[in-house]
C-alpha cells in the first residue's frame, strides 16, 4: 500500500505551544496538606506579565493562603517571596492574587494553605509563554499623536523664547541680532528633536522586532501513516532543529509513557484513538494503528520536558482504508472507538455504551455549561444490572478524557486532578529535594506511572470526574476512558457550551 500523504498542520502558532491547544488557563484539583483545594491560573499571554490565580478552598479552617512563582531553573530561595492571596468578598473559600511573571519558559506556583489544621503546599505546573504582541488602538494613536506634536511645538516654542527674550529685561525688545540667532537654534533644536525621535523610534522597532522573535512557537513534528509489513503504523518525528541542537531539555515519561498521541476524524469527530508511541529513535516515536476507518484525522501530541515544560503538537493527516491490515496494539493502555452513530450536530446523549455491556453516564449533563466558568464534568460506569462497575486505575487515574472543540480550535487530555501533567509536577517536586538530574527526574517521573495514589480510594465506586474551564462557547465532543478488567473503554459524549453571563 502507498505511503500516506501528510496534510497541512493545524495552524495557529499560539494554541499550540503550550500544553493543550487553544486552552490555555491551567486548572488543578488535589490537596494542600490536609486541605482540598481547587486552583485556576489565567496565564497573561506576555512575559513579563501578571498571572491571575484564584485558589478555592472548602474548608472553613483556612485562615491564609500564599502563592509563588518558581522557575524551573531557581529554588523557592532564588523565587520571590510569596504573595498572600487576598478573600475574595462574597465569595467564601475563595482567595485572589496575581504573580508577576519575567520570563519565558517553565513554573511552578506553590500554593501554601494555612489554618488550625497546620499547613500544606500544592505544586501547580505553569508554562509562561509570549503568545501575543498587543496593538494600540487607533484611537489612542491618534491621541497621542496629537499630544506629542502639542509637545513637539511646545518644546521648539520654549528654545524660541529661551534663546531671544531669556536675558532681556523686563520691557525690552529683542535687538536683530537675537533674532537672527533664534532663527538658527530653533530650527537646530527641530533637527535634534527629530534626531531624537527617530532614535526612540528605531529602539521601539528593534525592541519589538526582538519580541516577535521571542514569540513562543510550536516545536516541529509531524505525523505520518505507513503500513511496515502488514502492521499500520502511525508515526510522530521531532523535526525542529532545536531539539537536534540540545536547546531544549529531553522528554520524560507522562502516566509511563514518553507521548500521548491522540487521533480524531474530522469533522465526524465519529472515531477517536489515545495512542502511546514506543520511541524508535531520538526523534522518531512509531504506534500501531488501531482499525479506524478510513479519512482526515487530526493527530495531538502530548509531550512534557524534563524541566516540567509541558506541550501539545498538532497535525494532520490522512488515512485510507486498512481493513486489511493485521492490527495488533503495541501498548496495553492503547484505546479508541470506532464511530457509533453520534453525530457532531446530534441530539446530545448522557449516556454511552461500553463496549464489555456496561454503560457509562453523564451525571450532571443537565447543569448549563459556560465558557470561561469552572465546571466539574462527573460520569459514572454501571453495569448492565445498574450496579455501579469496579474501575481499576488507568495510568495511575481513576481515568482518561480527551475534549475538543467541533471545529478542532480547542483540544485537551484532562485527568482528575485537572489540566496539569503530572509528570511536569513531579518534575518540580523532584527538583525541589536539590536533586536536578535528569535522570533522577525521569526516575521519578516512571515511578508516578505505577503509583495508584491520584486514584483516589474515597470517591463513590463506577465514579470520574474532570475538573475543566472550556474556553469558548460552541460544541464539543467529549471522550472518557476508563479501565476494567484490564479493558480501555471509551465513552462519548457531546456538549453545548454557553457564553458566560456577566453579573
């Protein structure tokens, strides 16, 4: 069969340089010490730049709350001191702050919890990215035009008068002579003013012009589809030169598993596949393809960085019908489902079938969901007697979802603990204890992988839930994974997402 043609990648530079693609606040659920915490992070989109937080608490024990910014490359000693997160009135558990941050690349936001329990500190993932150059708007250009030849003039009227009436008494008269030399100055002060002019005004250009080069851009990759024997392959290659040239940290293993490729059919969204590539090379990362049909897919690649820096690559491509094809995965937690007849403008269901007979619902799929608002996305796993499913953990969480926008502008991986990858804040952890080596990252990093602690023990039986903050209003397609009886199950579902109402 003919090798397959790479389509063009999905475009747009600043979705798809940070961990997900066009969703970029980071929201975390897990604990501070003994206390349940929520926290959500609205990066500034500039560096320098203000980072807003909110840190939700339940418990009426909290008394303060601190926030502190720490680059991957400094300790909390070489951090700024934290910030105390001032209560939001009327709010109650709800703390504010906003954290300054100078430069590009990636943090961790300690978020220290006090009160009469004792105290605790959750570790948040963060990346600070320039992703957009602001503009002025044309109003305020012209304002300020306006204002600066107002001072132009000025200036050149203040020489004026300087130069013929600065010595004369009161009364007098400025002879020839002053006047001959006011007509040289001013002119001599218009030159050196525009002089001056220019030269701020080439140091602003170069100063953005340096800034634009600063933007963050994707890393390279692409993905490619081939059949190697009678075995589909779906392949992801690193082909930015900066990872060729060691400028940037290596890969370590998120949930055990070096990348997290994800295969969706546009625009049916109707066949979906969450793929763990085996490393080939230093840049090549090869999967078997499950047997999805034939068509466009994009593909996302989830990968994380020894410096905690989390992204997400995008790609498309397309794939023709391997019906026969042998397809055997090459990963035990490989998962996909083939299109079951739900349509992307189709009545929305709450509940999904599995394909082992149980079935999995939506429980709160009633409650309205709004763009930019905190939402908690819960399912439950019963089978077909309506008891509730034993679940066993999915790479170290009780599951799995992926959720994109039906036009392909939003994509995330979510987990039960949020947006953040927990490799990247192992990451941090680790780097906390003064060992900085990558191999001790990656170490630490693999050990989460077998770890079952982020599946929590107390949640009710058959339970997952996401916490997420959808950034736009619009459909979405929304895919659950879980695991029982050493199965991958995957449930759909779809959802409307409202544009949030202003108080």
């Amino acid at each position: 069969m003919k090798r397959l043609v790479r389509a063009v990648g999905i475009a747009v530079i600043a979705a798809v340089v940070s961990a997900h693609v066009g969703s970029p606040d980071t929201y975390f659920k897990g604990n501070a010490g003994p206390y349940d915490v929520n926290v959500f992070i609205r990066p500034p989109g500039v560096v320098p730049g203000l980072a807003d937080i909110s840190v939700q608490t339940n418990s009426a024990a909290v008394r303060r709350v601190t926030v502190q910014p720490v680059f991957w490359q400094t300790s909390t000693a070489g951090a700024p001191r934290p910030d105390v997160a001032e209560p939001v009135k009327g709010e109650a558990g709800l703390y504010s702050a906003q954290l300054w941050l100078m430069r590009s690349g990636s943090y961790s936001v300690y978020v220290t919890v006090e009160g009469t329990a004792g105290s605790g500190t959750a570790v948040v993932p963060l990346n600070s990215l320039a992703t957009r150059r602001f503009t002025m708007e044309r109003a305020t250009g012209g304002l300020l035009a306006g204002l600066g030849l107002f001072l132009f003039f000025g200036l050149l009227s203040i020489v004026a008068a300087a130069t013929r009436d600065a010595s004369l008494e009161p009364g007098a008269q400025p002879d020839p002579r002053r006047k001959w030399r006011t007509r040289l100055v001013t002119p001599a002060a218009a030159v050196l003013l525009v002089i001056g002019i220019t030269g701020g005004k080439n140091w602003w250009d170069r100063e953005d012009e340096s800034y634009r080069r600063r933007l963050a851009r994707p890393l390279t990759a692409e993905a490619s589809a081939r059949v190697q024997g009678s075995r589909p392959v779906l392949r992801f290659t690193l082909t930015d030169s900066s990872w060729f040239a060691g400028r940037t940290t290596p890969l370590i293993p998120d949930h055990g598993k070096m990348v997290h490729l994800f295969v969706v059919r546009s625009p049916a969204l109707d066949a979906f596949a969450h793929l763990h590539p085996i490393r080939v090379d230093s840049a090549n990362f090869e999967a078997t393809l499950p047997p999805l049909p034939a068509g466009t897919y994009r593909v996302y690649a989830d990968l994380v960085h020894a410096s905690g820096f989390s992204r997400t690559n995008a790609d498309t491509i397309e794939i023709p019908d391997m019906s026969l094809t042998a397809s055997v995965s090459s990963d035990a937690d490989d998962g996909w489902l083939r299109p079951d007849g739900v349509a992307v403008n189709g009545v929305l269901r709450t509940e999904s079938s599995l394909r082992d007979g149980s079935v999995m619902r939506w429980e709160n799929a009633l409650i309205p969901l709004q763009a930019g608002k905190p939402s908690s996305l819960l399912f439950t796993v019963r089978m077909a007697d309506s008891s509730a499913a034993e679940l066993q953990p999915y790479m170290s969480m009780r599951g799995h979802a992926a959720v994109t926008r039906a036009d392909g502008s939003v994509f995330v991986h979510l987990h039960p603990m949020g947006t953040i990858s927990m490799a990247s804040q192992r990451s941090f952890v680790q780097r906390a204890t003064g060992d900085t080596s990558v191999a001790s990252i990656v170490a630490a990093a693999s050990r989460d992988s077998e770890d079952s602690a982020h599946a929590p023990h107390d949640a009710e039986p058959g339970t997952v839930s996401f916490p997420y903050i959808f950034p736009e209003p619009g459909r979405y397609r929304i895919w659950v994974q879980v695991k029982r009886d050493g199965q991958i199950l995957t449930g759909v579902f779809d959802a409307d997402v409202a544009e949030r109402e202003l108080n």
